[in-house]
C-alpha cells in the first residue's frame, strides 16, 4: 500500500487539490450568485451549497490528495498531524488556483444577472466572490470579523480532526466526506453573520482576485473603504492552529494509540482491508 500512495506523486496530489477546490467554490459561489442577484433562495439554501460543496469536493479529491480543500487545514495538519511541510505551499497554491477558477467560471455564467441586479459591480454583489464584514451591511468592523474567523475555523479543524481520526469515533471511511460538509452547514448556519464563514484563504482570495480581474474595482476592500482581503487569510490560519491543538491536547492525546493513515489523508476501506 506504501508504495501504491507514494506513486501519486505531488503534481497529481496538487491536481487533485486543484479539482477538489474548483468543485467546492462552483457550488458555493454560484448559489451566493443565485440568491444575491436573482433572489432565488435564501441563507439556508447558501449554507446547504457550500456545505455540499465541501462534500463533493472532498469525494472528488479524498484519494489522491486527502482533499484539504483549504490552507488553513493543511498548515494545521503540517503543524499537528505530521503532513510534510514541503507540501504546505504547492498544496495551497492548488487550492487558490481552483477556488479562482471556478469563480471565473460563476462569474462568467452569472454575468448577465449579475450586471443586472449592480450594474457598477460594486459592494452590492462583491459577497457572491468574497466575504465581507458583517456580510457587507451589519455593524461589524476589521477585528470583529478577525476575531470572527478565527473562532469558525477554529470549530472546523476540531471537527475535521475529530471525524476523520480513526481512533475516534469516526464515521464510516465513505461517509466522512458527508460528515465533513454537515459540520460546514450547521458553521454557515451559526456562524455567517460577522464574517460570511470564508473559514478558507483559498476560497476567498481565489474568487476575491477572480471578481477583481473582471470589473469589482473595490474587490480588496471593505463596505467601509478599508483594505480587507487580509483577514479571510490570516484569521483561519490562526484559528485552524487553533482549533487543531484543542483537538489535540483535550482529546487526541487521550484516544489508544492505534496505526494512523499517511498523515493529511481521508481514510478509506481499501485503507483496511490492503494494510
């Protein structure tokens, strides 16, 4: 089995990285496209997208790459969980690429709606591609959105860590994927308020530089006019350290020790019954 994981190979690792991402951002960005512009849906529909999204996107990429989806995941896991550090900045150059994308790709689709509903391209849609704070209208400032992000993706690495520990009680290998994009819905649900849950620098900064190079003049910014972009990228990185040493410390360190899978990778069956 060893051998068979080795042959991936990173260029195949970070394609998968790539793919697994692209999916993730069609779904979430197109559905916040489709609510925003058209007004079909509403915040549960774009909770349940991204959450699905994060599913599929994993099942696509889980094999080959252990489907991070997300810098902030793959530095926690690289600080925590023994994944190559190496891999930490080709992975999450991957993951940009895909999230800007698919973003390019919504973009383009929704063009038309999307001229229609803000014809200036400005603040009114920007959330389709990127987070704002306090989703672009509530009382919400820089920091509160910082402190925001980091407690989200702080939530999320516990759970990610969680589920997919085979020492634990995780689910069933084919079901971790679902798992997975269920803890994304109930963060949108209880978390979308201050911070649009980016939760992810790959899928802010992606689309956030896609709406840029097609017309959001005011893309890096704030409703508020201040330089923004940063917070979706740094916040996560610190809560997903965060969260990953919560994880680690309260409950890890107390779990049997058993045989792990190769670190940053989604267990499967195969995993089982080849080992």
């Amino acid at each position: 089995m060893a051998e068979r994981l080795k042959g991936r190979g990173l260029l195949g690792e970070m394609a998968a990285e790539f793919a697994g991402t692209m999916i993730l951002i069609l779904f979430g960005t197109a559905v916040v496209a489709q609510v925003t512009a058209a007004g079909i849906g509403d915040h549960d529909s774009i909770a349940w997208a991204w959450g699905l999204g994060v599913t599929l996107g994993v099942y696509v990429a889980a094999r080959v790459s252990g489907a991070h989806l997300n810098p902030a995941v793959t530095v926690a896991l690289a600080a925590f969980k023994g994944f190559p550090w190496r891999k930490v900045l080709p992975y999450s150059l991957a993951q940009t690429a895909g999230a800007f994308t698919a973003a390019l790709i919504v973009r383009l689709n929704y063009s038309e709606v999307l001229t229609a509903a803000d014809p200036g391209l400005t603040i009114k849609t920007q959330g389709v591609f990127s987070t704002l704070p306090g989703n672009g209208t509530l009382p919400v400032g820089t920091w509160g959105a910082f402190r925001d992000q980091v407690i989200g993706t702080a939530i999320l690495l516990l759970l990610v860590l969680a589920i997919s520990d085979v020492r634990n009680s995780a689910p069933a290998a084919n079901l971790a994927p679902f798992v997975v994009g269920l803890a994304v819905v109930a963060i949108g649900m209880a978390w979308g308020t201050n911070a649009g849950y980016a939760i992810n620098p790959a899928r802010d900064f992606g689309p956030r530089l896609a709406s840029f190079l097609t017309g959001y003049e005011t893309a890096w910014q704030d409703q508020y006019g201040r330089l923004y972009f940063w917070v979706p990228i740094v916040a996560p990185v610190i809560g997903g350290l965060i969260g990953a040493a919560v994880y680690q410390i309260m409950v890890a360190r107390f779990l049997p020790a058993e045989e792990e899978p190769e670190a940053g990778r989604v267990p499967s069956r195969a995993d089982y019954e080849t080992a």
